[in-house]
C-alpha cells in the first residue's frame, strides 16, 4: 500500500511538471487603440521593417491597406504573440499597420 502510494505521488507529479507552462498572453488590450498609436516617421519605418522580416517568414505579405485598423486589431494581437515581439516592437509594428490601414 505504502508503495502503491508513492508510485501514485511520481506519476502526480510528473504529469504536473510536464504540463505546458502558460505564457503571458498578448491580449487586445496590448495593441494600442487608433488613437494612442505613434504618428512618428521614425517608428512607423521601424514597424515596416518588422513587417516586412518577421511577418513574412511564415506567410507572405498581407495587403494590410483593405482592412481598417480596429479590424487589424485581433489579428495582430495573435501575430504578435507568434512572432515573440516585445512591446517596442509591438509599437512600431502597430504604428505602421495604422498609418497603412483604410481610414
């Protein structure tokens, strides 16, 4: 019984450490709304850089002018979390996406 016991804790705890460890989300709340996105030249060519090296590494260039930005949104929030962006990045990113989004 006592090891019947034992033998239960390892396999308790091993299923335990070898579950996925859950990342901090990027929620939609972490892209910025159209009105707090930068305007700056500066950051919006940073973001066309990232665009165009991380984005299309695993699909081709999205024509990112058909859609409005709020409707970009949800999208780049999942984008980004795939991507590994950090928060500069995703303030870069989102400034080029506003500046080239339909109005």
């Amino acid at each position: 019984m006592k090891n019947l016991f034992i033998v239960l804790t390892i396999i308790v705890l091993m299923a335990i450490a070898c579950t996925p460890k859950a990342s901090p989300a990027v929620t939609e709340a972490t892209i910025p709304t159209s009105k707090s996105v930068s305007k700056e030249t500066k950051t919006i060519e940073a973001g066309h850089t990232i665009f165009t090296t991380q984005c299309t590494r695993c699909h081709k260039e999205k024509p990112i002018q058909k859609w409005t930005y709020e409707k970009l949104r949800p999208t780049l929030a999942i984008m980004v979390r795939k991507a590994k962006l950090d928060n500069p990045e995703i303030g870069q990113l989102t400034a080029y996406v506003y500046a080239n989004s339909k109005k």
